[in-house]
C-alpha cells in the first residue's frame, strides 16, 4: 500500500506517568486526534476505575477507540478497528497521535501500521522512581474523590447480570486493578458488614498492585518496545517524568519540538513525486485580506493556474481567506490536496476560526491542501523556507499583495539569499503596481550605498503570474550560497 501521507506520533508509557496530558498537547501543536491504546479504556462502564480522560482533560481534542465495549466484552477486533481509525484521520487530513501502554495491543498496532506503509515517530514517557509511587498514590486519591467506590458498586451489579453473581476477574473490565483488591469490602458492604478496615486494605492494595503493574509496563518498554523500535529504525525519544514543576520544561516542549519536526519532515517527504524526483516548491507571501481591487485575487488565482500547469507544490502560511485562500483553493482544485501545504501557527488557527464562526477541524479546510499546526510564527517561516530549500530546481519565493507580515517574510528570505544561506529565486508580483513604491525604495537603497548592484538584483520584479514562475529559473551571477549554514 502507498505509505505517502501516513504518518503518526505515538507517546508510550506505563500507568500515571502522564500519556493522557501529552497526548492532547502533542494533538494541539500538530493538529491531531488521538487513539487510544488501552484494554481497559475500550469499555464504556469504569471511567474512574480505567481513568478514562475527562472532557476537561481531553480539552477539545477527539479520542478514538474509547468506551465502545460492553463490560463482558474483550477487545479482540482492536487493532482492525484503530488501523480502520488511521485511515480515516489520514483521509482527513489529521495526524493520529497513538497514546497508550497496553502490553497487549501496542505492539501488534505498530507492526500492522508499519506493514501498511505507516511511519512513525515514538515518545516513551519514564516516570522517575523517586517520585512514581507518591505520583501514584495521588492520583488514587483523586479517583476515591472522584466518586470510584460508587463506580465500583456498579460494577458488582454489572457482574450480578453478566456474569450470574459469580466474579471473574480475567474478564471484560472486572480485569480493571481496583475490583479485585476492593471485592471483599463491596461483599461487606452488601452484607451491612464493618468494611472500614476492608476498605483501607483494599485501597493499599490497589495501589501497590497499581506500583508494580507500572513497573512491569516499564521493563515491557526496555526489554520489547524500544528494541523494536530500534530494529525498525522509528525514531523514539525517552523523557524522565519527575512532577509537576519540570513538566512543561522537561516533557512538553522537547516532545512537542520532536512531534512538530517529524510531522513536517513527513509531510515534505509528501512534497515528492512518486517517481522520487523532487517537485518545484513554491512558497508565497499574501494577505489573509482581499484588499479593495479584484485584481489582487485574480493575480492569486492566476499564479495557482501556473503552479498547476507547471507541477509546481505551493506551500504558505495556512490562512484560508484572503490571496492566500485563493491561491491555495485554486490549486487545490486544480492538482488536489497534496499539491499544497499550509503551514499555521497554533494561535492564527484558533483566531481564524473565531472570525470565520468555523472549528479548526471544520472538514472544509481540506479545500486548502493539508496543514501543519505549529507552535508559533518563527517556526512556520523555518519550516517554509526550508521545503524551498529542500525542492527541485527552480524552486524559490513569490511575494503577492499583502501588509506587514507579506514584506516581512519576503524581507527575510531576501536577506538570507544575500548572507548565502540560499540562493533560490525570490520575486514580486507587483499587481497593477502595488509594489512600485517598494521598487522605488530599493533604486534608493542602491544609489545610498547601502547594498550593491548585484545583491538589489536578487529581488526579481514580475507583472504576471508566468513571469513570477520565470523568475524563479533567474539566478543572479554570483552566489554566496555556503558563507552562512543556518535555518
């Protein structure tokens, strides 16, 4: 099967070291959905008992294959079904983050994922000894508060009808840690017996039992998980997880660093023809306006013509309203999704969607091409410059109508051209003379002595969409390409 397109984070690790937290953030930054991979997670009964994420915890971002067992069920379809669920984020343009530690399942999803053409990046999270059992020890606390003795007086009914009264704890969610060690003070308390001593031993229990289930998960990670991992050569990062205080310093933001390259490093791989020949990439500045003549538009419009008459790839900045919608839905219409990659901050995704009354997971945002979620604006110009950088000769920049943030980034490749960093074409498509007076500016800046002939002939100056793309052909006699070797 094709593997373009298909690739997924995955964030593993043993009980209450904090997947569930990392999974939604790592979803946030890369515009993602997760899946779970949890056993006990599948059944709809137990919330507490199987700590199912809360809407508060999952804030806003979907979970998959969570509670659509009955309690007498067992997961045996599971990994038909998630790879079912792959697919169809992939379809949708979403990037899947696998969130999970069942030693049962994880394993068989990744090698079925892996023969399907699925790549994969993979964060093990390593709770710190010092800290795991007290770790465990609250959030225990936090299921007693949560209302888990009542959960577990409805499961002893549950087994009453699904089980004729006799308890089996290899079974459906009564597998669940909690029930077995609890049993005796559910007995009790069912016989008006005294079970504050039953109750106190039970919840000492589970949380031992809870302890060393974790630790059995983490020598699963060192001894079957991360070997595989190597064998297969998916990149996987391990980060201690200590408390609270280092979270976002120590776990967060190198996994969401990790999480965002791997899914632009991907999605760049998706800028390439089946064949294996580097496509042109074009990477264009414009406004999220309009502005007040149609011309500006049409020239957007224009130049998506060209770009698919040409098998040239666009990627920008992600905005779906303005010169940047129109040229990104023109050739969208005209080459498909993969023919275009946005590129959007975190932030400007949200602020979009506010003004437009649209959810950032609104379907019709496909109309655009596939989008990357990023952090914030220095890394989205990084990540656009860079698929110029990395594209098929004649790749380069065209800077269309637009304000501050158009000359801006036009600025900057610019300059990065005359330090050497990169020596592809950048261009103006100066519609009906919107850019004369940048044109001016630069004469002046030349006659000033503040840059030379030969570095104001990096900007080119085009009237067309055709001799935009012409330009990008155009090199200057000399290059600097190599005096400086950073993005």
């Amino acid at each position: 099967m094709e593997s373009v397109n298909r690739f997924m984070i995955g964030v593993f690790g043993p009980t209450g070291a904090g997947k569930t937290k990392l999974g939604v953030s790592i979803a946030k930054s890369v515009h993602g959905q997760v899946i779970s991979v949890d056993s006990l997670q599948c059944y709809s009964p137990g919330s507490i008992i199987t700590a199912k994420p809360s809407p508060e915890e999952t804030d806003g971002i979907d979970h998959h294959m969570i509670g659509y067992l009955e309690a007498d069920e067992e997961p045996t379809n599971f990994v038909a079904e998630a790879i079912e669920t792959l697919e169809k984020l992939c379809d949708h343009g979403i990037i899947p983050v696998v969130v999970g530690g069942s030693t049962s399942l994880t394993l068989p999803l990744l090698k079925d994922a892996l023969n399907r053409g699925w790549r994969m990046a993979v964060i093990t999270l390593l709770p710190h000894q010092s800290t795991y059992l007290s770790n465990i020890a609250s959030r225990l606390d936090d299921m007693v508060d949560a209302g888990l003795l009542e959960e577990l007086s409805g499961l002893k009914l549950l087994e009453d009808k699904y089980l004729n009264e006799k308890p089996n704890f290899r079974k459906g969610v009564w597998k669940a840690i909690g029930y077995q060690e609890l049993y005796p003070y559910l007995e009790a308390q069912r016989g008006g017996g005294q079970y504050d001593q039953l109750l106190k031993t039970g919840l000492a229990s589970m949380k031992e039992n809870t302890f060393q289930y974790g630790m059995m998960q983490l020598e699963w990670i060192h001894q079957e998980l991360c070997p595989f991992l190597h064998a297969e050569k998916i990149a996987n990062m391990s980060l201690t997880v200590v408390d609270k205080t280092s979270w976002i310093s120590d776990v967060e933001k190198p996994a969401i660093r990790m999480a965002s390259d791997f899914c632009h490093a991907s999605a760049s791989i998706n800028l390439r023809s089946i064949n294996g020949a580097k496509p042109r990439v074009l990477c264009i500045f414009g406004g999220s306006s309009s502005g007040n003549e149609p011309a500006h538009i049409e020239a957007a419009k224009s130049l998506g013509r060209v770009c698919h008459e040409n098998s040239i790839k666009l990627v920008y900045g992600g905005g779906t309203t303005g010169v940047m919608g129109a040229i990104a839905s023109t050739l969208v219409e005209l080459s498909g999704p993969d023919a275009v990659h946005g590129i959007i901050p975190e932030a400007l995704l949200k602020y979009e969607a506010k003004e437009l009354g649209r959810h950032p997971k609104d379907p019709t945002y496909a109309r655009y091409g596939k989008r990357t979620v990023v952090q914030d604006m220095h890394t989205r110009k990084r990540l656009m410059i860079q698929e110029v950088i990395d594209g098929g000769e004649g790749s380069g920049f065209v800077a269309l109508s637009g304000g501050y943030g158009t000359l801006e980034e036009l600025f900057e490749v610019t300059t990065w051209h005359q330090l050497g960093i990169h020596d592809r074409g950048v261009c103006l498509l100066n519609t009906g003379g919107f850019f004369d007076g940048l044109v001016d500016w630069l004469a002046n800046v030349v006659q000033k002595g503040f840059i030379g002939l030969e570095d104001a002939a990096i900007l080119n100056i085009a009237s067309t969409a055709d001799g935009a793309v012409k330009c990008l052909d155009h090199k200057p006699g000399f290059s600097r390409k190599g005096a400086l070797d950073c993005v």
